[in-house]
C-alpha cells in the first residue's frame, strides 16, 4: 500500500493520541469524518495500524525490575531457533524477544516484581530451556528516552 501525505498524518496523530475520536483526526487531517475513517479502515486492514495499546506504568502495577537478556544458542538451526522462540513466547515475563546479529542471537526484555523474582524466573524457567549456551543479563537503571511513535519518513 503507498501512503500519501494524509495516511502518514493520521499515523502521526494516532501514534500520539490512540484515543482521538474520528471527528478530532478527520480535523487535524483537513478530511471531513466519513473519508478519514475509510482512511483509517484501509491502514488498519493493510496492517499498517496493527493495534491500540495501552501504556501501563510498570512500577504501579508492581513490576519494578527490568532486565536486559541477552542469550547465545548452541545451535542456531531453524528448528531450534523456532523451539527457543515458542519457549520464550510461552513466558509471560518477557515482553520482547527480537533475533539479533553479532555475539548472541537472541535480545530479551523482561519485567519482574524483584531481583529476587528475576534469579528464581532464570533458574527455574530459563536456564532449564534447552540448547542455550550463554546469558548475560544487565539491569535497566533508568529509562532515558522511550519514543511513543515513528519517525515521520
């Protein structure tokens, strides 16, 4: 699908505010509200718009502990990697894995209540999955820059 200047406004306005009403964006798109939201249908079916989220503060829900996996396989095959994947996606504490290059294969992104909590998930859950060769973990001190959108391209 080519987007044109408008669809890349709409994404720009609800990147920023997911909650804006039609009649609002249609507005700020110079649209009247019955094309905006045939607009907003077609980026939404092309997958373009793949959802609305809601942003939790983690620390008010008691998930206070962030931590950085990083994990080496020893073997790197599709079907392990598929294995390893269907594994991690199984466990609710981790909120992102992406395949990476270079030293280790795999970037995780988990949330926990404690360090605590993070020792008993790696010894328990993830040391016990098979054909990892390393990790190495780090811990998120302070969020410093998080970007709620796109950069407009």
């Amino acid at each position: 699908m080519k987007l044109d200047q408008i669809d890349r406004n709409i994404l720009h306005h609800l990147q920023h505010n997911a909650r804006i009403t039609n009649a609002e964006l249609a507005e700020k798109v110079g649209l009247s509200p019955t094309p905006c939201l045939r607009r907003l249908r077609r980026l939404e079916t092309e997958g373009i718009v793949k959802g609305y989220r809601t942003e939790v503060n983690r620390e008010a829900v008691g998930l206070p502990v962030t931590v950085i996996i990083l994990v080496k396989l020893e073997k790197e095959d599709e079907e392990h990697l598929r294995i390893f994947e269907e594994t991690v996606q199984a466990k609710p504490e981790i909120m992102e894995c992406l395949l990476v290059t270079g030293k280790f294969d795999y970037y995780l992104k988990a949330v926990l209540p404690t360090l605590g909590s993070y020792e008993a998930f790696l010894s328990d859950s993830l040391l016990r999955t098979d054909n990892i060769a390393s990790i190495e973990s780090s811990f998120m001190l302070r969020e410093v820059s998080k970007r709620p959108a796109l950069p407009t391209v």
